[in-house]
C-alpha cells in the first residue's frame, strides 16, 4: 500500500493523466477534485474515513487519518501497471507528452 499526506491544494496524479486535489478536509471525510491533465473538471469524490473507495479503474483509495490542514491516504494498486505520484514531482513535459499521446 501507498501512503501518502497531502494538505488542501495538494494533488496526486494518476498515469499521468489524471489529477485528484484535496479540496475539503472535514471531520471523517476528504473531498477530491478529479480533472484531466489537461485541466478539464471531471468531479468530486468524497473519501469518508476507514472505508475503501475505488477511484479510477485499478485503484483503490482509503482515507486513513485526516486532521485541519493535512490528510493521509492509502492506495492499492498494482504498482506494475499504474503509477501514482505526488504532482509536484512529475514534470510538466511528462504530462504534456502523456495528453499528446492521448489526443
């Protein structure tokens, strides 16, 4: 399992093609902005604490500690098929690359 925090305004990107930003931390839930790479808005997903909840095709999330400015996450995937990474650390060329290839 991956775990990683993130604070609100905070994204992780999926394949480098989809990113989920913290949007809303609430007492036992976390709000997730889903958009493309490319920036298009593809909608809210609410993670409520202690439950698995899966979020793109292959992926399982799970809220597992949340506190006012930060949250922790945990994700199943298969790690040989699909990428996670926090997005700050994905160049941008990356993702250019990656919606060039889809479009």
């Amino acid at each position: 399992m991956l775990v990683l925090s993130r604070e609100v305004g905070q994204s992780f990107i999926i394949n480098e093609s989809v990113v989920f930003t913290v949007a809303v931390i609430g007492a036992d839930f976390v709000d997730l902005l889903q958009t493309g790479a490319e920036g298009r808005k593809r909608g809210v997903i609410t993670l409520t604490k202690g439950n698995r909840q899966q979020i793109m095709q292959g992926v399982t999330a799970l809220l597992i500690h949340e506190q006012a400015d930060r949250a922790r996450f945990g994700f199943e995937y298969p790690s040989e098929l699909i990428s996670i990474r926090r997005l700050e650390l994905v160049p941008k060329q990356r993702i250019q690359a990656a919606l060039i290839s889809v479009t």
